[in-house]
C-alpha cells in the first residue's frame, strides 16, 4: 500500500486558476516587502457601498443567520425578477426563474451542470474567462474554442459561430462586457449570435457580471430580452461582486427557463444548500434601494473610466505594444506578439525583474497578448507604466 494520493480524473485534470495565481504571488511578495505593482486581480479596489453593509450588520443582529431556501431568501429573488423585467427587458421573469447562488463562478458551474452531460460540446469565444473551459470539463463536457482576436474586437462573428457548432453542441457561452478583454458585443451583434443558436436549437449561457460597468456611451442588452423564444434558451449568469465591490461577500445570481432554474436550485441544495443568509440581505438592500446603488456604481465607474484611458494611453505609448480601447468591465488586453516571447516567460520575467504582476494571455485561450486589471490604485498604474515601459525596451 503506498501514501502517494490517488486522484480522480476531475482533480487531476483540473488547472489552478491563473488569475487567482497571479494575484496571489503578487501578494505574497508584497508581504516579504517587495514593491509589488499588481495588475492581476478583477476586483475592484473600493469597499461595499456601506448602505449595504449596514442592512447585512442588521441581519445578523435580527438572527438571521440560519438555513435559507437553496434558491436564496424569497425577497431577493421577487427584487432579482423584477430587475431583470424592469431593467433588463426581459418579460414575464418570475421569482421561480431566479437562484442566489454563493458568488457567480458558482452560478457559471451549476449553469453548465445542468444542461451538459459527459461528451457534449461548449463553444467557448476566445480570449475567454479563464474558468470557462475548465467548468465544462468538470461537467465531462468538451470545450471547444473559438478566437476573435484584436483584429475583430475580441468578438465571434454568426459565421464563426454557425462553423463550429455541430450536433454535439449543447451550450454556447457568451460574456459581455467580457472578461479579459473588456470588448462589449453590440445590441444587433447579439441578435445575429442568439439567432444562430436558436436555429440550431443549442442553449447560450450569457455572463453578464459586468453590465453595469460601460464607459463610451456603450448601451448593454441581455440576449434574453429579444424574444419569448430567446428568453426559453438563455441562461443569464451576473451577481453583485463587480458592480458593487462585493467580492467576498461570495453572492451570484442566476436566472433561467424554469425547468432550468429549478435543476440548479436542486444541483446548488445538494452542494452548497444556500448563499450566505445574512449577505443576502445586504444584496436586497442594493436592490430595494437601486437609486442609490447607481449612484455608488456611477462614483465608480467615474475613477475606472479615467484610469482606463490613462492606462489605455500609457501601453499603446509602448514601442512593440498594441492595446485596443475597452468599453466595459475593469481590463485591457493588449498585444505583446512582437517581442518574440512566450507570454508565460513575458509575465514571469516582468514580475521577476520589475515587480509588475500580470496575466499572460495564454490563460485566457490567446497567446501573445496579456491582461492588465485598472482595478488598482492612479500610483499602481503610473508606476507600473514605467516599469513595463522599461522592461520592454530593454527586451
């Protein structure tokens, strides 16, 4: 009998997450005392709006800190539903519809879980979130990658799409504004996709954790809103950590065709039984109070957006550098394939030489590019430019 672990398949083909990896590696330099400038992390460096943190603070002081219902507090999902009418245009939304799951990675997995099964195919656009592909292997599906790189705005076109689906296809996963690009698809361009699915009769899981934060003048719309038939395919994933700065408060959100939201309300009762009581009552205080969310949301988004193009104009400033101009979340993606290097050993030698923490782009499906979070502070940002600036000079 030996020690040595024997895994399943799952853990064994499992990857770390890169993003999490990097930040944390950043981290664990700056505690050594490093002058680390991180630009890995997808958080944003603001606290939670503290008219939310106050109703949580009152809901552990009311006791509620027991059980709730696998599908999240009752209030909450009738709060959610009428959001996604009201806000969203997406008709006849139902509390029933909607599950709180604990933090939307998680409402990305129970989503891919309910609808695939072993050997069934994911189209994945890429670059993507690095998550994505690994969930579907969770599920003991097969993802299948699609690249729209800079030269097409980081975005699938129909034809790309309807060439890749075959009859095993069973889910295509949408995200925009997208993660790690910062690309946003336009109304008529998410028309064109969701009518291709729907011909082919596939489900599209649409990522909109990041609908709140638009710069430009650019306008988000959920797929689900166009049509009754659109609303029966689509399952929409967001949650509160981006938009309101809640990160760890671990609180997704999910709604779905009812049979559909009801498979992963009994998926989520058998894993995770329910998202954190107390913190959902923190998100209802965000969603009861929606005026006011905004306008903590519109303070934000005021300071990302100048540090986007601030940013924005530091890297295409960079001899070798090409960065296209997001318009929604918190990253730029730029592109850095004239150095001649792997973006694994650009990344590792950055960090190493210069202290600058990155993503390399390989983690996202896309080699020779690399993902810079503005989620961080105007120093950060400064000194960070310089530092990459020197680095790639130097190469």
């Amino acid at each position: 009998m030996t020690n040595q672990a024997k895994l399943s398949t799952w853990a064994s083909n499992i990857a770390p997450s890169p993003t999490l990896a990097v930040d944390s590696k950043a981290k664990e330099l700056k505690a050594a005392g490093e002058d680390v400038c991180g630009f890995g992390a997808g958080e944003p460096d603001f606290d939670t709006p503290e008219f939310i943190k106050e109703a949580c603070i009152q809901a552990i002081r009311d006791g509620k800190t027991k059980y709730a219902p696998a599908p999240g507090i009752p209030v909450l999902r009738d709060a959610l539903a009428e959001n996604y009418r009201n806000n969203n245009g997406v008709d006849g939304v139902e509390a029933a519809q909607v599950v709180v799951s604990p933090g939307g990675k998680y409402s990305c997995y129970l989503a891919i879980l309910a609808v695939i099964s072993p050997g069934d195919e994911v189209i994945i656009p890429a670059p993507y979130w690095v998550s994505y592909p690994e969930m579907v292997k969770l599920a003991g599906g097969v993802p299948k990658s699609v690249f729209a790189g800079q030269e097409s705005g980081f975005k699938m076109t129909p034809e790309q799409l309807r060439e890749s689906i075959t009859p095993k296809t069973r889910l295509v996963i949408i995200n925009s504004p997208s993660n790690p690009t910062g690309a946003i698809y336009s109304p008529a361009e998410l028309q064109a996709l969701v009518e291709v699915c729907l011909e082919a009769g596939v489900y599209i899981m649409s990522d909109e954790i990041y609908e709140h934060l638009l710069y430009d003048g650019v306008e988000h719309v959920s797929p689900a809103s166009f049509s009754k038939e659109a609303a029966d395919a689509v399952i929409t994933v967001a949650g509160f950590s981006k938009t309101f700065s809640m990160t760890g408060w671990r609180l997704g959100t999910l709604m779905a065709p009812l049979p559909i939201a009801k498979a992963v309300a009994n998926l989520q009762s058998q894993t995770s039984s329910n998202a954190t009581t107390f913190a959902q009552f923190g998100a209802l205080a965000a969603m009861q109070n929606w005026d006011q969310s905004m306008a903590a949301v519109s303070g934000m988004l005021e300071v990302f957006d100048r540090r986007r193009l601030r940013l924005l104009e530091g890297l295409t400033a960079i001899p070798g550098v090409e960065c296209a101009r997001a318009q929604g979340a918190f990253y730029l993606f730029p592109k850095i394939a004239s150095f001649g290097m792997a973006g694994n050993d650009f990344a590792a030698k950055l960090l190493e030489e210069e202290k600058v923490a990155v993503v390399p782009g390989g983690a996202f499906g896309a080699e020779g590019y690399m993902r810079l979070s503005y989620a961080t502070s105007d120093d950060v940002i400064e000194k960070g430019l310089k530092r990459l600036t020197s680095f790639c000079a130097a190469l």
